[in-house]
C-alpha cells in the first residue's frame, strides 16, 4: 500500500517527466520542420524542376537529354572538371608541404605562416580574380611574366582557384599531420632508416586520409566556384557560370535545375567516398602513444623555413594587390594614393548600404545560426526523446556538407519563389538570405558543437535527472557555459562566411537587399575594377576585425574559467 505522500509525489513526479518529455519531443520535430524548410524541401524542388518544362508540364528525362546534346553546356562541365582535377592537382601538394613544415618541422615563425595560410578565408572568393587582373590582366604590373598568354581563360580561374582553396587543404592536412606517435620514428631509426625512408613509410601512409580529404574538398570548391571564373573566366566557361546564366539570365530553370544537379553530383560523391574513407581510417594515436615532438635540426627547420616563405609569398601578393588596387587613383597612368574608390555611392552595385546589408545579415547569421546549431546538437547528443526525430535531425545537419552554395541557392529561387507557397513573401528579403546561409554552413558548426557536447561527461544529465531537475535548467546552467567557447568559434566562423560567401546568395538577392559580396560582381561587370577591389579589402578588413574581437573574448573567457578554478 503506498502512503498518503507516495500517492501525491508519484503522480506530480510522473506529470513532470511527461512535460519534460514532451518538450524535449517538441523541440526535436520543431527542428526537424525548420531544417527540412530550410534544407530538404529546396533540393526535392531542384529534382522535380528538371523533370519539368518550362510550362510546367511533366518532360521526364527530355531536359537531360537536352542538356547532355548542348555542345556549350558538355564543354562548360569538361572545363569545369579539368579545372577542379587541375587545382587539386597544384594545390594539394603545396598545401601538403606547407602543413609539413608546419607539423613536422621546428621551422621559425610558424604561428606566423600558418596565419598567412588561412589569410583567404577572410576575403571573398573574387578578390583573388581582381588581384589576379591587376598583376597579369591587360594593364597589369607582371603582364610580361606571360610573354604574351593572357590571364583570361582557364589558367586565370586555375590560380584564383588555387587561392581561394589552399587554406582549406591546408586546414585538413595540419590535422592529418599533427597527430603522429613518436614510437614509429624512434623504431625506424632504430633499424636504421633515414628521413626520406621515415617520410616514405610513416609520414605518407598517415596522411593519406587527409590527402584524399583534401583533395575532394578543392575538387568540389573548384567544381561548385562562382565568383572566380565569372571574372577571369574569358572564353573558358563552367558550369556554375552556366547555371547563373540558366536561371538569371534565359529564365530557363528546368535547365538550370538539370545543371544544378550536374554540380551536386560530384559533391555527393566526394561526400560518401569521404564517409568510407573514414571508416577505413585508424586511430594514428592510440592510449599508448607517444605524442611526436620534432626535435630541432637546423638543415631541416632552415628548408621548411625557406619552404613557407616562398608559398606564403603569392599568397601574400594576391591579397596585397587587391588591397593596394583600392588606394591607387588610376592604374596604370596615375599611381597616387586616393580613397575615392571607397566612394561606392558613385557606383554601381547597391553602394555602402550594400556593405550594411552584410554586416547585418552576418551578425544575424551568426546569432541566429549559433541558437539553432546549439539547439540542434544538443538535442541529437543529450536527449533521447523521439528518435526517429533525432535521426531525421542528424541527417539534415550532414546535409548541406554534401549540397553546394550554389546548388542550395538554386533551390531557394525554386521553392521560396514559387507562387503557390505560403513562404513566397520571404524571397528577396534579408530573412531568407540568414537561412540560406545559417543552411549552407550548418554542417561545419553542427560538428563543432557536437564535438563540445560529447567532452561533456553524461553524469550531468543523470544527476540532473534524479534530482528531478529539468533538462532545460541544466542545458542553462552547465552545458551552455561549458560550450561556450565552442559557440563563439561558430560565430566567428558564420560572421566570417556571410561576409564572404556568394554563390549561395547570388540567386536570391534583390536590388533592395544587395550585399557586399554581390555588389563586387556588379561593380566588376560595370567596369568599376578599383571600386571592387576597395569592396573585397574591406570585406577582408570587417572579418579580420571581428574574427580578432571574438578570439579576444574567447581569452577573456578562458582566464575567468582558469581564476574561478583557482578560486
């Protein structure tokens, strides 16, 4: 028989599980919903556009064969994957090396280099093609480097490309590369093998995850890239251009959409040709391991040393052009310094509320997007109600690591533009360029996130829970402050890529709404060279100011964590 208080505490106690219950199963299908919005129901748009015409009858497989009989678009898709195989081809190597010298080596100024390394991240995928016309273009400063070739065509987009995607190898192979167990040099030279055999034997075998990484990743940057080939692209024309020309241009979207899934194509095979990779990758640190230390030696740091300087030079130089172009009056013929190209009143493309449009639209992307990462994670890793909605959740997250900027974009102009949806009034709007590209970069902050909550010991949450304490407090309480640094990394990397980011925005921007990045194409197209180079430096210029102001809270954070510790 259970006493008078047993029978008043279990039912309260049971109707305090259900609410929590309940709420934890809400907020999982709540977010379900916003990412199949935001995600799932764009790319089944793209799909059933293609099978379309243009009267919006049913065509079957009719535009693919139309598409694959075009001699323009077969020759835009053999240039777009020479491209692609070409810079993965230059820059995995270099980045290879680069992440060696970092890793591997007691190379002086490391901190430095590797810096200087992720430099294009902070600038938009253009300015390396502005930087690319001022250094090699018609009037450039190096036109006879070239001894009479020309920078527009497929060598141009090669090295802007090459620009644009080293620091993402570099990224993935200094990861590759950091974790080595000691043990394996220490035996190898034991029987006698030399540097080249231990690179040969150790070094190599090692990496080849990151190698195969990262050379699917350029493959697919170069493959989905808008913004390079549509400045030095000339004659050489590729399939992200051609999509833009599809549906902006001709108002052909079945065919737009056919070339969209042309793009996705190659993406969703890097996609699970990465996935089984992983599976097959074993742990290069064990829990006996030894952590590799490189030992200093004065040949090898001098060559790595040499090595960094003289791949951090074009760098440097592509990046320095662009930002010199901006102050310089008229190149070639007067060289003094102005600023009147930071007058972007004056010309074409939206002007400075272009620029504030982005600052706001990142910030937004930022806040926002930290808020639905964070709930999203959360509810994958730490609650276990509703488990079909956990794995449809999980899903979408890895979504947008397969689809590219472009492809998603084009999925936007086909479902929020479609007059029939309830969400049409959003398309054109500052809203929904904040959820293309909270979308577009989900996957990357997903796993950052992820990878905080699950250091997180699970005691929490069984305390928590017998303690008759709801999630919700505890998610308030501890996990948030615990992950938030990790939340801080998210929002410097989101703020940094609304800045940047164009080829998922370029579909479903409005002349009242335009943003820096765009702005750049327009003020490029309209012959205002200088004005867009003064654009892409300052683009460059907010990123670096607001990755450092989020890198310094960060560190105000840690020694708070480290004097209470103390304390």
């Amino acid at each position: 028989m259970l006493s008078l208080a047993q029978r008043i505490v279990r039912p309260a106690g049971l109707a305090r599980v259900d609410r929590e219950k309940w709420v934890a199963t809400a907020l999982v299908w709540g977010l379900v919903v916003l990412l199949a919005l935001a995600l799932g129901l764009p790319l089944l748009f793209i799909l059933c556009k293609s099978v379309l015409t243009m009267n919006g009858d049913f065509a079957g497989l009719d535009n693919f064969a139309e598409v694959l009989d075009s001699r323009g678009l077969m020759r835009a898709a053999g240039n777009s994957l020479l491209l692609s195989l070409t810079v993965s081809a230059i820059v995995v190597p270099l980045a290879f090396a680069f992440a060696w010298a970092l890793c591997r080596s007691q190379a002086w100024g490391r901190g430095l280099f590797r810096q200087i390394a992720l430099l294009p991240l902070l600038a938009p995928s253009l300015m390396p093609a502005i930087s690319l016309v001022y250094l090699f273009g018609n009037q450039g400063l190096l036109k006879s480097w070239l001894h009479g070739g020309s920078i527009y065509g497929f060598w141009g987009v090669a090295l802007g490309e090459a620009f644009y995607t080293f620091p993402y190898a570099v990224m993935i192979l200094s990861a590759a590369l950091a974790a080595a167990d000691a043990r394996l040099f220490e035996a190898s030279r034991a029987m006698g093998a030399g540097p080249l055999r231990q690179f040969l034997t150790i070094t190599l075998p090692g990496a080849r995850y990151g190698l195969v990484s990262s050379a699917l990743v350029v493959f697919t940057l170069v493959m989905t890239d808008f913004g390079v080939p549509k400045v030095v692209g000339g004659d050489c024309n590729v399939l992200a251009v051609e999509a833009f020309k599809q549906v902006v241009g001709q108002q052909n979207f079945p065919r737009g959409a056919v070339v969209g899934l042309m793009l996705l194509l190659p993406a969703v095979l890097s996609f699970f040709i990465e996935r089984v990779l992983s599976r097959r990758q074993q742990a290069a640190l064990t829990a006996r391991a030894v952590l590799y230390a490189p030992a200093p030696d004065i040949r090898r740091d001098a060559a790595a040393t040499l090595m960094l300087l003289l791949i951090s030079l074009p760098l440097l130089a592509m990046l320095g052009m662009g930002v010199a172009a901006s102050f310089i009056h008229y190149w070639p013929y007067n060289m003094s310094f102005t600023l009147a190209h930071y007058g972007f009143d004056d010309v074409d493309g939206g002007g400075w509320t272009a620029y504030c449009n982005s600052l706001q639209m990142a910030a937004a992307t930022a806040l926002i997007g930290c808020a639905l990462v964070f709930l999203g994670a959360y509810a994958c890793e730490k609650l276990k109600a509703a488990p079909l909605g956990r794995g449809l959740l999980r899903f979408f997250a890895m979504l947008p690591m397969a689809v590219p900027g472009l492809v998603l974009g084009l999925g936007y102009v086909f479902f929020f533009n479609h007059p029939d949806n309830p969400l049409n009034f959003l398309y054109g709007g500052m809203a929904l360029m904040v959820v293309c590209t909270v979308a577009h970069f989900y996957t990357t902050a997903h796993l950052t996130v992820a990878t905080a909550l699950n250091q997180l010991d699970g005691e929490f949450e069984a305390v928590a829970a017998s303690l008759k304490v709801p999630f919700w407090t505890t998610l308030r309480r501890v996990t948030l402050p615990v992950c938030l640094p990790a939340l801080l990394d998210v929002a410097r990397f989101l703020f940094v890529s609304a800045m940047t980011t164009l080829s998922a925005l370029i579909f479903i921007i409005s002349p009242a709404s335009s943003l820096a990045a765009v702005a750049i194409v327009t003020m490029d197209d309209a012959g205002d060279t200088a004005a867009a180079a003064a654009m892409s430096t300052l683009i460059v210029v907010t990123s670096a100011i607001a990755s450092l102001l989020i890198l310094w809270l960060e560190r105000v954070l840690a020694r708070r964590h480290q004097y209470w510790r103390g304390v």
